[in-house]
C-alpha cells in the first residue's frame, strides 16, 4: 500500500496501471555532492554515517526509515520499497571526502538508514566500491545488515579487520522462516544470515547479532533462541532494540498486522503504545530504542540473560582510525602511514 505523504507540495506521478497494483523497482540517481551523513541523536553509537541507497527493497513493514522517503516527495509505503534512489558515484565522493587535507577519520556506520545490502546491491557493488575505499585507507567502519550479499565483501572486510577497522551486526528478528517471508518479505531468510555470521567469524572480522526489532506478541519470545543460535554459528556480541512505529510507519504495519495477524492487531499495537510512553514513537532520546513499562522491562531482562548464558559481550569490540591513511586522488595512498 502507499500512504499520503506529509510533504504535499511534492508528488510523484505513476505511469496508467501502475498503481496501487504490484510495480516494478525504478531507480533514481542522486546527485549529492557528499557521501558522508553527520548527526547528532545521543541515541545512536555514532555520529556519522554512509548510506548508498534511499529507499530498501526488502520491505520490512516496522522500518523507521520509510518516512525519510517523504522528503523526496515519494509514499513511505510501496514507493519506499520501489522507488530506490541510488548513490552510483558513492566511492569516488567518499575518496574525495577522505583525501581532503581537512577530513579528520571518525567511526562510519553503514548503514544508517536503509540497508547497504539489499537486493539492487548484488548487481550495483555500489557498497562493494565504497568499502574498497575504506580498506584501502584502513578507516573505521561498522555494517548492519539483514543479507547474506555481506559475505560477498569478506575480502575487504577482512582487511580492515586487520587493522581494527571494522565490526558488522547481523540482524535477525526471528528464526521463524515464514514470518520472517512476512515481516521481512526480500531480506535473507534467518538460515542464511546465521551463515553470514558463520562465514564473517571464520574471516577473523567481529562479528555480533542485532535482535531488532523486538515487537511484542510476534517475536519477543524467541530471544533466548535467537542469541544461542547466533552464538553456535560465531557471534560475539549482541545488541537490540524494540519497534517504534513514527509517522506514517504505524499506518503501514497496522496494515500489515490487518493482513497478517488481524486477530492480534489491537493486542500488538495496544502494548507498542505502552512502551513508546503512550504513543507508537517514544518523543524522548534514551527511551524510544529500548521502551518504557514492564514489557520493555521484561524484554530487557530477558535479553540480560539471554546473552550471559550464551557468553556474549553487549558491546562490540571498538574500531579505530589510528591507522587512517589518506588517498590521493590520483589513486596513489599517503606515505609513510
């Protein structure tokens, strides 16, 4: 489905026939001039953050993201998961961003919004080129994503983890094979991604396991099964988060839950407003990712318990860019670093 969207002055026009029914994905370039995304929430572990696509095929009904594609003027419901706007020069601005005398190397997320390995990514290698260029320079960066397309880059991976320069978090919301074709309706099946953390930890590149999002009456009780099967194939940390439905999210997933589990909509939703302070979206840093109330108390608990009886850590090991070499455009790297 396609939701309105906020920002009403801008609207994308469908070809006849193509809407509301299924479509195919389109892409859209986009012409940024940089690569590098900063920001300031206390709630996330860093502040800046490399993300080669807009929009994700993997169509995950909960994202938090899908209203970010409001702002291009596109629906946070299909469009968000069809409409792809791609980076394709992402590694040349990322190697100009690094070569810059004033660039001073900081931690990167990739992603932080949509995922860097959704499906368009196995034949764009838009990620791929972007993380050639980081290994090269041996800077710091830490990936999440739900696709086994990771295993693809181990080569560089596994050079920056030579130099402490990386960590990745797989995320697995259930080993439940059909609700996870539900939930998460492109992305790997949970099999798959325990293989990628299987072949990440074989590598020598650390390794952990995002349970998120933890959504109440549909997965939370799968925890403890989750992190001992994360452990078995190689995790060594693990994290999570509850589900937060902002915007025009709680319009698509109560859709979904209509679709899939109507007899547990009013349940599911009903206990979400309880952790998010009586809302879906908590308006508090440090309370949305983690909920308030007892369920969010209990998940906590859990989730404490889960992860000492596997013996994992809840941090990941940290990264480092100490040593950050710059490239030269010319495609020669800095000496003497």
């Amino acid at each position: 489905m396609n939701t309105e969207q906020r920002f009403s002055q801008l609207h994308v026009q469908y070809d006849e026939g193509e809407e509301p029914a299924k479509i195919a994905t389109k892409l859209f370039k986009d012409h940024s001039s940089s690569v590098i995304t900063r920001h300031n929430s206390p709630d996330l572990p860093f502040s800046a953050s490399l993300n080669p696509y807009r929009g994700c095929e993997h169509g995950c009904a909960y994202c938090y993201a899908r209203p970010t594609h409001e702002w291009l003027g596109f629906s946070a419901g299909v469009d968000f998961e069809s409409r792809i706007v791609i980076k394709e020069n992402a590694p040349a601005l990322l190697r100009a961003e690094l070569a810059n005398e004033k660039y001073v190397p900081e931690n990167l997320s990739l992603s932080g919004v949509t995922d860097p390995y959704q499906p368009l990514e196995k034949k764009l290698e838009i990620t791929r080129g972007c993380l050639a260029v980081l290994a090269e320079c041996r800077h710091p960066v830490v990936l999440i994503t739900k696709n086994h397309l990771i295993t693809r880059d181990v080569d560089h991976l596994a050079t920056l983890a030579g130099f402490q320069a990386t960590a990745a978090y797989i995320s697995i919301t259930t080993l439940d094979a059909d609700l996870a074709r539900k939930m998460e309706p492109r992305a790997s099946s949970p099999k798959m991604r325990l293989q990628a953390i299987r072949t990440l930890a074989e590598a020598g590149i650390p390794v952990g396991v995002s349970i998120a999002p933890i959504i109440p009456g549909l997965n939370d009780s799968e925890i403890p099964a989750i992190m001992a099967a994360a452990k078995e194939a190689g995790a060594q940390f693990a994290g999570y988060t509850v589900v937060r439905l902002p915007f025009s999210v709680k319009e698509v997933f109560s859709l979904w839950l209509e679709e899939h589990f109507p007899g547990m909509k009013d349940k599911v939703l009903g206990r979400i407003e309880e952790t998010q302070g009586r809302t879906l979206s908590h308006g508090d840093f440090g309370k949305r990712l983690k909920g308030v109330g007892v369920w969010s108390e209990q998940v906590a608990q859990l989730f404490k318990v889960s992860l000492k009886r596997a013996g994992m850590l809840h941090r990941r090991p940290e990264v480092t860019p100490i040593h950050f070499r710059r490239p030269q455009l010319g495609g020669q790297m800095e000496l003497g670093l």
